[in-house]
C-alpha cells in the first residue's frame, strides 16, 4: 500500500515541493487550503489534480490552523500515515503587527493538530507521523553557530510562537508516546519564495530593473547574516525526518552564513548592474528586534540521515535572478508599466 501525507501550507513554497516529492514517491497528498478571495493555489497548480479525475494522488480540503473542527474533519477524512505541519504567519515583520494571529495559527495551531492526531491515534490505533517546521528564528539572538543544543532566544512574536510549538511538539511526544519531530530548518529559498522576503525581493528587483520596469529597491537592515539554502533541498530533509527510526529534532542548514550585503552583490553582478546604484535603505523594513546573524551546524541532520543540501549559495541566487529575470520579461511584454517599488 502506497502511504498518504497531509500537509498544511501547501499553497506556500515548501508545501508545493514537499509536494512534488511525496508525489514521486508515490504518496497519495492532502492539502489544507485556506479560504480566499482570491486563488492562492498558484505555487501548485501545476501538479493540481480536478476532483473529477479517478484515482487522483493530490486531495485538497478547505480547512485552517485556527479552526479544530475543520482540522480534525480532514484528519478523519485523509487518514495520513504522515502530517507535515508547515502551515504559518511566517513572516516575521509582520508578527510585530499582528502578533496575536501569529500565535493564534503558529502556536495554537501546531497545539491543535498535535490533539487531532492525539485523539485520532488513541481512536484508531493507526500509526501517524508528525513533522513540526521549526525555524532556525528559534535561536533570534543565540551565538552562532547554532547546532540543536543551542538554547533558544527568540527576537520576534513569530519566533516566540515557533518556540511555543516546538515545545507543544514534544511534550505531546514525551507524554503520550507519539512519533513527533521537529525539523529546525534555517532560511530556504527558490524561485516560488514569496515577494516579501529579502531574497525574493531583491531577485524580483533585480529582474525589473534589468526589463526596465523598476528603478528603486528600498530595503532595511543590509547587515544582517543568514544561512541560506535552497528550498527544494530542504523538503527532503523534511521527509528523511520522518523515514527516521526514531522521532527527534533535527537542523538543516547549509553551515555558511552570508549578509544581505552579499546577496546583493551576487544578484545584481550576476546581471552586470551595480546594486548601489538602485538600493535605498528604508527604515519600514527595519525590525523593532532584530536577528543578526544565523549559522547552522547541520553534523546531525548529516550523520543520522545522511542529508546534505545540494545548491551552493551562488547556485541558488543564480537560480532566482534568472527565473526573476524571465518572469519581468513576461510581465513588460503583457503590461510595461513601473512598479511602485516602495509598496513591497
Ligand atoms: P510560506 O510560503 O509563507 O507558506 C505558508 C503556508 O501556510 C501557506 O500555504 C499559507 O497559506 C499557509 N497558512 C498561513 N496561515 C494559515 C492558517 N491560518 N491555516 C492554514 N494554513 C495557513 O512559508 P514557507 O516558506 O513555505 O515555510 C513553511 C513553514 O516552514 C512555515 O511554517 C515557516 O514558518 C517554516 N519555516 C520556513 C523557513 C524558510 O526559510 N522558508 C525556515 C524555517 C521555517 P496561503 O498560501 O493561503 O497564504
Ligand atoms: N523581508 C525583508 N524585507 N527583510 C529585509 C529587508 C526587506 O526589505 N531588508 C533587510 N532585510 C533583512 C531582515 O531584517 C532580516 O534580517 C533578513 O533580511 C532576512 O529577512 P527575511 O527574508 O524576511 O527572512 P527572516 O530570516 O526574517 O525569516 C525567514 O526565515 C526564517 C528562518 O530563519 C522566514 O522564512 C521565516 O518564516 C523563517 O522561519
């Protein structure tokens, strides 16, 4: 028998290639999507399958973190081997204005998943594996490197909640026995990365620029260090977690750090511009608290799964600019108007 996962946050970049994988494995995959004005399928409706097609692989359901009932009818209704619970307000400025959503979908929402399955495995006697998306914001403040004995300093209400479901994720495995994991992953990123975060943002800039269809980026703190990987990469760890004997918390990092500085360095000199010529600081883009340097040891993740991230750094922003620069030559061909760059 094949095995099914569901996924929460599968409309966001993780869960679309979270996806693709489960689904070259053979998975069946559900997914909780969250009600929209507006479709917000797009990262994977290339791999969407209409429910009228027989013997489909990918299930979506209407659900959301902050409603158990619906969380629990679509538990009984998937009846998953595995739970990916990547679903979350994740990002981090935007925790400093809605804080209480933050925790609401990131904290309370892992907490009622964990006593969905809780509830499920205790009525059923079926065998279920959780994954919890822990983040290397967990450390916030912590001396780099961090490794998985790091103590937690946590900088934001974002990080804080992450904390919170951490720590929900395994009490609720120490106290009932259940197989849980924590995957403490640091920054990820590709081509389907949302637009507000720094990488996208400066790819997109930079695609723009060079269509003649932006002249500004303005962003905020250039100095701040971030263990970047490729996304793509990351969800195998994710999946390696869960194959594991044992339930445990593992981090995935590249172990190189790198400032905004230098990415945008190689963004833009991967297109001959100079970055100094269209960067403007902007202190909106500040952070009341900030995390200024995140370097991840992932030894653990290498010697007890075998995982390795594949995409170098310069791999990985050359693989963004060029699909951002492909993306803007759409865009100026179907409508060359600027955008207001400040708006992002
Ligand atoms: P993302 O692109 O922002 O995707 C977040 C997903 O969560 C989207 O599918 C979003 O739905 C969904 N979601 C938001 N609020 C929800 C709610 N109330 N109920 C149900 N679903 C909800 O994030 P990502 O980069 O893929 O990250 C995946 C997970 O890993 C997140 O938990 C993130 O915090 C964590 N993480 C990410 C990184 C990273 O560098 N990418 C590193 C460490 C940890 P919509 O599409 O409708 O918005
Ligand atoms: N977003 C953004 N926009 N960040 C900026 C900007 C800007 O204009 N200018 C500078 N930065 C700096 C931020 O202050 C931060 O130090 C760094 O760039 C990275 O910011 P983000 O790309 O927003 O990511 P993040 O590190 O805060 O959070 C991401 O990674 C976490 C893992 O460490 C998110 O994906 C989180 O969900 C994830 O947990």
């Amino acid at each position: 028998m094949s095995k099914s996962a569901l996924i929460t946050g599968i409309t966001g970049q993780d869960g679309s290639y979270l996806s693709e994988l489960l689904l070259a494995k053979g998975y069946t995959v559900h997914g909780i999507v969250r009600r929209s004005s507006s479709f917000n399928t797009a990262r994977i409706n290339h791999i969407y399958e209409d429910p009228h097609v027989s013997g489909r692989r990918l299930i979506l359901h209407y659900a959301d973190l902050t409603d158990s009932t619906g969380l629990r009818r679509v538990l009984e209704t998937a009846l998953p081997d595995e739970i990916y619970n990547l679903g979350a307000q994740s990002h981090v400025k935007v925790s400093f204005e809605n804080p209480e959503y933050t925790a609401d979908s990131v904290a309370v929402g892992t907490l009622r998943l964990l006593d969905c399955m809780r509830d499920h495995i205790e009525h059923t006697g079926r065998e279920v594996r959780f994954y919890q998306a822990g983040s290397s914001e967990m450390f916030g403040a912590a001396k780099p490197p961090q490794n998985e004995l790091t103590p937690f300093y946590p900088r934001s209400p974002y990080a804080v909640s992450k904390v919170a479901a951490h720590w929900y994720a395994v009490n609720y495995r120490e106290a009932y026995k259940l197989f849980i994991s924590n995957g403490l992953l640091f920054n990820h990123e590709s081509p389907r990365r949302g637009e507000t975060f720094v990488t996208r943002k400066i790819t997109r800039a930079v695609g723009r620029i060079k269509a003649g269809l932006q002249d500004k980026l303005f962003l905020g703190n250039l100095d701040a260090r971030r263990d970047w990987g490729f996304a793509g990469d990351y969800v195998e760890a994710m999946w390696r977690i869960l194959q594991h004997s044992e339930p445990d918390d593992f981090i995935a990092a590249t172990g190189e750090a790198h400032s905004v500085r230098e990415f945008l360095d190689e963004a833009f000199s991967h297109v001959n511009l100079d970055w100094q010529e269209y960067v403007e600081i902007d202190p909106l883009y500040f952070r009341p608290t900030e995390v200024d340097y995140l370097l991840g040891d992932p030894s653990k993740a290498r010697t007890k799964l075998g995982w390795r991230p594949k995409t170098t750094f310069r791999e990985l922003v050359q693989m963004m600019v060029d699909s951002d620069v492909r993306l803007a030559e759409e865009e100026r061909l179907i409508s060359p108007k600027k955008v207001v760059a400040a708006a992002r």
